[in-house]
C-alpha cells in the first residue's frame, strides 16, 4: 500500500492543494459546523469552545475579564477569517501562503473541537474506537484533521 499524496505541497511562491472532491466537501462541512459553533457557542458554558480560547489568565479571573474584553473579539474575528479564507478556497488547486495559514489554523481549530468533543488523551488509540462504536466515524475524521494538518505543516516548513 503507497503513501497517500500529500494534502498541500509548495510550489513556486504557492501551494498545490490536493485534496479529493470528498475531502473538500468534509472540510467545507466542518467549516460550516465550526463557524456556527463559534457565532453562538460561550466559552463559558461550553468546554470545547472554551478550549479554543483558553483563558488568558487562568488564575486571575479579573485580569482575565479584561483580557477577554479587549482581546476576545479579535481573537473570535481572526478565527472567523480563517473560516472564511477555508470556505473561499475549498475548491482551488492552488493556495497563497496566507491562504495555507488559514488553512492551518482552521484545521487546528477542528481538532480541538473535535478532540474536546471526544474526550481524547495522549493515550487514546484507534481501539478505543473499534468497529460499531457510537464515534468511530468522529474519530476518524480526527485522525485525518491530524494528517491534513501535518501535512500542511510540513509544506509550510519547505523552503
């Protein structure tokens, strides 16, 4: 069995993005999901929001208070950018730098949602998802967040 080609591959000043017409309809879709839950989620009350904006004073709830305040919206507007520039360029074959940081951090943000969500550890492995169970299909889509994700790292790294 070969490797599968890597997701994103730099190019002259760009990258070639090379995803399947199934992984761009995941990603669009996961994108979507990811947009709505941070327009209407709280960090307060939900913990996989909150783990994709973690307190930036943990032990200093009024100094956090204000940072929350002052920086909160930005750091909320920058991930919805990120959002935008994914669902902007699902479909293209070619990505700017600026595009594939996006990209990176959109993706990133997915596998804290999705992590969050499952409840995964260091130690949890694919037999803690063996066939049947109620969230394999959550946690596959996990592991291929983490190869997409790698993969962009690493043509972000080539010089």
């Amino acid at each position: 069995m070969s490797e599968p080609e890597a997701p994103l591959e730099r190019e002259g000043d760009g990258f070639a993005l090379r995803l399947s017409d199934g992984e761009r309809d995941l990603v669009r879709g996961l994108c979507g999901q990811l947009r709505e839950l941070l327009r209407e989620a709280d960090p307060v009350g939900d913990p996989t929001v909150a783990r994709l904006f973690p307190p930036a004073y943990p032990d200093d709830p009024l100094r956090n208070l204000d940072f929350e305040r002052t920086a909160g919206g930005g750091l909320l507007a920058g991930r919805l950018a990120a959002v935008d520039v994914v669902e902007t360029t699902v479909d293209a074959e070619r990505l700017s730098e600026a595009e594939a940081l996006a990209w990176l951090g959109s993706v990133n943000s997915l596998r804290l949602v999705l992590g969050t969500r499952l409840g995964l550890t260091e130690e949890t492995t694919e037999t803690d998802y063996p066939e049947g169970h109620a969230e394999r299909e959550a946690y596959g889509m996990y592991l291929y967040l983490t190869w997409l994700e790698a993969g962009i790292v690493e043509a972000l790294s080539v010089a």
